[in-house]
C-alpha cells in the first residue's frame, strides 16, 4: 500500500466498510490512485498514519463530564481488552429495521456510553473529514469530488442514513456507489475483460455482495444485484469464536457449563478477529486467545485457549464455502451465537453463489474484493463451485488489492473519465403495492439516472394528512407484480396541502401521478404530482413498527364518511347529554357498517378523526366519555400502520395528559386505561413515559386509581418505557403472580419481559438479568396451562447474548413446563431459535387487528 501523503488531489473516494475505512485519491500529479495514509492512534499516548482506519469507536472521557469518540486502531484494541465499551461493525446495523437506527443502541449489550449506528457513522466519517483537512488545510475535503461506497444490496433506507451521516459529518456533496461496482472500476485497464459477464463477488465484514456487470464498449453495466446478505468477515470471528469459547474452562460448581456472558463474548470475538486475520494470511500457525473471566476478585482469571492456523482454515472453509452447493432440503437453523443482528440463516457463501449463477445464468469471468480473499484457499473455492455449477471455466480477474480496490475505484468514478466507465442503473425493479395481492411498476429495473418513469396505474392522496406508500423491491420484469416475502419492502410518506384543492377539508382524496427516477447521488427519488404542483415522498428511516396495511382496496367512501360523521355528531354534540341516541352510538354504528369485527382499518380510522373534532362534547356525562373513550381507542388501534396514524395520535395525546371530566367513575377509568392500551403502538416513547409518571406518582390532588387491572395492561404495552418503570411494572406483577393465577397477570408479565417485544424494536428488552430473577421468583409457585406461553415469552431463545438467559434457567423453566404435561415441541423454543408464532403476537395485543392491517413477521 502506498504510504505518504497524496500530493494535488483531484477526487477522493472512501470506502464505508463495515471492519475498515479506506480513503483513496487520484491525484494531478499521478495518473495512479493512491491511498491516503490515516493519522489514528494506535497506542496510549502514541499516534501513526495508516492506511486502513478500523472502524471501531471507544468513549473517553472529558474534563466536562462527557465523551469523546476515539476511532481506529486503538479503539479496536480496546474492544478486546475491555468489554461492552467499544462499537465495531456499526455499518451492519444500518440495514436492520428491527431497531430505531438513530437511537443510542450501540455498543449492543454493552454499558456506559452509547451511540446510534447512524452517529458511529458520524463519528467515523469526521475522524476521516478532520483527517483530511490538517493534512490538506488548502484543499478541504468538501471542495473535492467525493464519491462513498455502500453494499449494492443496501436498500434505499440504509441509502439514505448513509447520505444523513454524511451531512452531518459535514459532506453532504457526497455520491454514493454500490462496492462491487467501485471494484471493478479499480481494476486496471490491461486486466479488464475487453467484454463479457463479470460476476463481482464481495465479502466484506458485514455483507456479502453479488453483482453482475456486463462488459462492452469501454464501460459496465449492471444486469443484476444479488439480496441483501447479512454475512461476511464478522460470521467468521463469531464461529471462531463459539469454536474457542468451548475450549475455555467455563464449568459451573454443579458441573453444568455456562456460556460468556454478552460483554465478555463481544471481547472473544474481538480477539478471535485478530487471530483469523493473522492465522489466514500466513502471519502464524498458532494464535494463544485469552480473555479474563468474570469474578469480583480484584484480578480476574484469565481464560486461554489455542487455535491453529489449519483448524481456523478448516472451519471457514467447510463452513462459510463449502464445495458441495446443493440446495438444502431443510433451510438451516439459525446460529445461536449472535450479536443482537439477525445474520443469515445460510452461512453457505459459495451456496449464495450458486443461487445465483442458477438464477442469472453463466459468467465469464470473477472479480473478487474484500479482506477475506487475502487468503487464497478461499478464492480458489469459490472459482471451483463457479466452474462446476456452470460446467464451464471461468477467469479470474486481477484486482486493485483487496483491502483497498473499492476506495481506489470510488476516487475513479468520482473524476469525469471515471463517471463514464459505469453506466449507471437501477438495480431492481420498484412496485407500488395497491392492494394485499397486487403491485404495479413504478420504476423497472436497468432505469437509467435522470430517466423518469410514471406509475400506470390511478392513485389518490389526501389532503392535509400523511399519506403513505409501500414500495416492494425485486427482480420483477413485469407491469403487475404478487407481492412476496421476497421482495425489498420499503415505506414512502408525503403530505400533500389542503390548498391543492382550495377550501377542501383534511382528508379530502385528489387523483396524483407517482413519478420516480433514478438520481445522481445513487437513490430513488419519488415524487406526487396533482395538476402543476410536485411533492417529493421521502423514505421513512425509523424504526419500523411491524404494522403495515395489507389490502388498500379497503376504500372508504364518501357517503360511508358522511354518514359516519352524522353518527358521530348526533351522540357528541351540545346537546348530546339530553338525547338517548348517544347510549345507541354502538348499535347504530355496527347497523350501518356491521359487527364491529368487520370494520376495516380505513373505517378505524375515518371513526377516530371524527371523534377527534367532538371531543369536547365527551365532557357531558361519564357515559358519554366512556363510550367516547372506548370508541376512539377501538378505531385508532393499535396506534400505527395506517397512513395518517402518526398524526392522529399526536392530537390524541393531549386527551389522555389532560385530565378526566369524571376520574372517580370506574367505567371511566377503565375504558381511558383500554383505549391506552389498544393505541399503545402508535405512542413515542416520550409519551408513554409521560403517561406512566402520571399515574404511578400523580399529583397530591390528582385522581386515585380505580381501574388497576386495566392500568397495568396498558403501561405494560409501552413497550419503550425506560428500564426503571419496567423494573417497577415487574416487581408489582410478580408480587400478584406469587399468590394469584389469573391468566391476565402472567400475560401482562409475559409481554413486560418478553425476550422479543411486540412492536418495538429488540433494544426494548428487559436486561436477561431482571428477566432470569423474575423468573426465579415464579419457579418456587405452582403454573397453569395457561401461563405456558407468557413463561416461554419471558424464557425463549433468540440467539442475542444480550437478551438470552442462561442456560440453567431455561432448563428449570423447561423442567416445570414438562412437570406440567407440556410436550417437547412446545419447549423447543427454550432452546432453539423459533420465530414467534404469528398467532401469539397477535394474541399478546389483546384485541384483534382491524381488516386492512397485518403484523410482518
């Protein structure tokens, strides 16, 4: 690698890796593209400038009581010697929904300072911003052409969190380009296919990429793009890992083993990084890997264990690139060592490989990039199971290095003769899912940038509310497309104004045209379009709430809204305490549109926005704010995923912070407690610490609670309550489960501990260690049947050190379940990783979902 500092550059590229940065520059000065040496500190006290940056941050600590980020080699250093403080592998987390990426998740499991896996991108990209600039004070990076890579099997939500990350860190001019792409650009002119098909195989640390390029004329095109693989250079030190954590001494007392706890695993795994990539380039035969174990000594134990060089070889290869690629009968189970990311199920990349050759058919020739392929056993295997699945040879082209080949080909594309080489296309074809069983293309696949593509198909918005559209992601070739579990499935939101159609009111439906393209910087830009006037839909980066609406046939009309609206006013209106409709306001509803298990989603919520324009009229009488109550909770539940419903719960939070008009009637309290409950999804966390501190320390004057049943089960459904009010919420119901075995309070605990919430995402957990006392508190009663699944909710299995608990806990519950006559199938889930049935979880909200919306699995 070329050492020194560049001179006149010209274009910078950076590789974003999920286990390095690299920063590459073309120069004026050379028509080579170099590596910008990164100054790092590599030791205490002890600065260098190297050319790859690890990415892994470490807090320090500041002389105002705060933290500092230090990024590269000595952070990665730490992370071995010190447990859950450092944050490594932040990349994979931006591509997993399953957690609100902007919140402070990271280190996963560990203690003490945090970050979002979007401000550890932060963090490192300023280590690269600041960098730059002391070396270049004259030519700041954010004059410079700058191109970043990103997986090409990113979606467009990590796609843009990239973007946000690097505005933040003050390079928002920034292009992004997919790494297998930026690879092949690296490659040196003389060692290019003058034509062909040219697969790129990429194995980062944290992915896999596949993508197809078709040589001709002087520049590539993309043909096909490979899914999104959670699997690369950190699978191999988890399975090092758990290979090493078996050696280790760790029996208990009674002669049961134990595993590492989270924070202690995350330092063998660490360590095991170190000893792969020193025993797989040939730097040693052997690698001592020692960790210190738990105790309150004042000097831990230390834990050794031997690996060599050949077994480490072994491992990887009959694991992650075995020869024999044939499709398996049963798919694999998942692995149980895991860091809190929902890695592949099939560990198998050469069997990634061969799917897709099967798919896209034969290739000429094959690119490889990324770290692992230092190794040359590796890449000979992947080329045999290419020539034997093809039955056809297949030539290996040289690459730019395989650590720095993908910053090198991103500071190329950044120039103007760079930019030429690639013709730049949409990887995937994009539909608009209308209906449960349909989809139309918005934007096929191979849409070349700037291109604009309109959705053949009618569409309505609504004024003045959000309105949201699902886009579905796949290899469609078609105009209509069955939506799958296939596909990509992405969430757009736009909110048009009520001026488009002048005094019209909120919730006034127009006719718009979907326009989509693809953009310069790399992402799909979508817009709205009603008569001259254009919306962009912007992509929704939150953490997804597992709701989505399944069928938007489900139209509700005008007259059904007028009539509702009539319903509404003549039981909520000034008069309303005077009149015996409002005590019919049920039965008149369900007359006019059926039982009320049959509403839709769409009927919901027509019903909640109109209750919300009457609610002043609910202060007449307690009945009138009872039914008022109950009838808002049941339209707008469960409080997300249905377009509008973020909007529609903020104007309901002031309803239930405000105080009640009758706090001393039970049926009052009980139906303000259920409505909490069934809109609990939709509530921010903010909010629903703000409720429970109104109820569990009101004020001296404030109302006493009268509806405790139903309180509980709906502080129990915030889920993102803080660990404190949990701890709080836990004591209570294991004081009531101990002499009490009503079926409500086992599942009340069942959801408060579950090792998998409902709807918010896996960082909401409850600790394993308050989980595994709770549960030790329950094992000295007796069980019924019917507190079987709230138990295994609290026991069961997901593969996430941070959230399992220990083995000799789920044997005890496992033995009393069996004392209890419950079969093994049943217990499975304490011991293998069994997704939570989709009847369970739905189960666990207490009411059934409105038509219209489903949970995602």
């Amino acid at each position: 690698m070329t050492r020194g500092t560049p001179s006149s550059p010209i274009a910078v590229g950076i590789d974003l890796g999920t286990t390095h940065v690299v920063v590459a520059v073309k120069t004026a000065s050379s028509p080579e593209t170099v590596v910008f040496p990164m100054p790092q500190r590599v030791a205490l006290g002890a600065v260098a400038a190297q050319p790859l940056l690890p990415a892994a941050l470490f807090p320090e600590a500041t002389s105002d009581g705060g933290n500092t980020w230090v990024a590269g080699a000595w952070a990665r250093t730490r992370a071995s010697e010190i447990e859950g403080k450092s944050i490594v592998s932040a990349k994979s987390w931006l591509g997993f929904a399953g957690v609100d990426r902007e919140a402070p998740i990271l280190p996963w499991g560990g203690t003490g300072a945090k970050l979002s896996p979007v401000a550890a991108q932060v963090a490192l990209l300023k280590h690269v911003h600041d960098a730059w600039n002391a070396a270049y004070p004259e030519v700041p990076l954010a004059t410079l052409p700058l191109v970043v890579t990103i997986p090409a099997s990113f979606d467009e939500t990590a796609r843009q969190l990239t973007l946000q990350a690097l505005t933040a860190a003050g390079l928002g001019h920034a292009r992004l380009l997919e790494e297998p792409q930026a690879a092949f650009l690296a490659v040196p002119e003389g060692a290019r296919p003058a034509a062909g098909r040219l697969l790129v195989v990429d194995v980062g640390g944290g992915t896999t990429d596949l993508s197809l390029l078709e040589i001709g004329d002087g520049s590539a095109e993309r043909l096909a793009v490979g899914p999104h693989l959670l699997l690369g250079g950190d699978n191999f030190d988890l399975a090092l890992a758990a290979l090493v954590e078996a050696r280790l001494p760790l029996q208990e007392a009674d002669g049961t083993r134990r595993r590492l706890d989270a924070g202690r695993f995350a330092s063998l795994v660490a360590t095991c990084r170190t000893a792969k990539e020193t025993l797989l380039t040939g730097g040693s035969d052997g690698f001592e890997v020692a960790i210190a174990d738990r105790g309150s000594n004042l000097f831990a134990a230390i834990l050794r264990a031997r690996l060599t060089a050949e077994e480490a070889q072994q491992l990887i290869l009959e694991r992650f690139f075995p020869e024999d690629v044939a499709e398996l009968a049963v798919p694999p189970r998942p692995a149980l060592v895991s860091v809190g990311l929902p890695y592949e199920r099939d560990a198998a990349i050469t069997r990634h490989v061969a799917r897709f050759l099967r798919r896209y058919g034969p290739v000429n020739a094959v690119l490889f990039a990324g770290g692992v392929f230092e190794a040359e056993p590796l890449r000979d295997r992947v080329r045999r199971v290419i020539e034997n699945v093809q039955d056809a040879p297949v030539s290996v082209v040289q690459n730019a290095g395989n650590f720095e080949a993908v910053a090198k080909g991103a500071a190329i594309y950044a120039t103007p003769a760079g930019t030429q080489q690639l013709r730049a296309t949409t990887a995937r074809a994009y539909y608009v899912q209308l209906a449960q069983n349909e989809s139309r293309l918005m934007l096929p696949r191979g849409a070349c940038v700037g291109e604009p593509h309109t959705l053949a198909a009618s569409v309505e918005a609504r004024l003045g509310t959000p309105s949201r559209f699902v886009l579905l992601a796949n290899d469609g070739e078609g105009e209509r497309h069955v939506p799958d579990e296939k596909d990509v499935r992405l969430s757009m939101v736009a909110m048009l104004p009520r001026s488009l159609a002048g005094e019209s009111s909120v919730g006034t439906s127009v006719p718009v045209t979907v326009v989509a393209a693809l953009t310069a910087v790399g992402t799909i830009a979508v817009s709205l379009a009603h008569g001259d006037a254009s919306f962009a839909l912007t992509f929704e980066t939150s953490q997804e709430k597992s709701l989505e609406v399944s069928d938007t046939s489900k139209v509700f009309s005008e007259a059904d809204d007028s009539d509702l609206r009539a319903l509404i006013c003549s039981s909520f209106g000034p008069k309303s305490a005077e009149q015996s409709r409002s005590k019919e306001i049920l039965r008149d509803l369900e007359k006019r549109f059926g039982p009320r298990k049959s509403w839709s989603a769409a009927l919901g919520r027509a019903l909640a926005d109109a209750l919300l324009s009457r609610a002043s009229f609910r202060r007449q009488t307690p009945e009138l704010e009872r039914l008022y109550l109950l009838l808002l909770g049941f339209g707008l539940r469960p409080g997300a995923g249905f377009p509008g419903d973020e909007l529609r719960v903020e104007r309901t939070l002031p309803l239930f912070r405000e105080r009640l008009a009758f706090p001393d009637k039970t049926p009052v309290q009980q139906a303000y407690f259920i409505a909490l409950r069934r809109i609990a999804a939709g509530l921010p966390s903010i909010a629903q610490e703000l409720l429970f501190s109104q109820w569990e320390a009101p004020k001296k004057k404030g109302p006493t609670l009268l509806a405790r049943d139903e309180a509980r089960s709906a502080m129990v459904a915030f889920e993102e309550l803080p660990l404190a009010a949990k701890r709080v919420l836990g004591a209570r119901l294991i004081e009531r489960c101990l002499v009490d075995g009503n079926p409500a309070l086992w599942s009340d605990l069942g959801r408060l501990g579950a090792r998998t919430p409902l709807i918010a995402g896996a960082e909401h957990a409850v600790p394993s260690e308050v989980a595994e006392a709770w549960l030790s508190d329950l094992l000295r009663v007796p069980w019924q049947i019917s507190s079987v699944n709230s138990v295994i909710s609290v026991a069961r299995l997901t593969g996430d050190r941070a959230r399992d608990l220990r083995e000799r806990t789920r044997r005890d519950v496992a033995k009393k379940l069996e004392k209890l006559g419950v079969d093994e199938v049943a217990r499975a889930p304490l011991f293998e990783v069994v997704p939570v049935a989709p009847r369970e979880r739905l189960l666990a909200f207490g009411d059934e979902l409105p038509l219209g919306l489903t949970l995602r699995s």
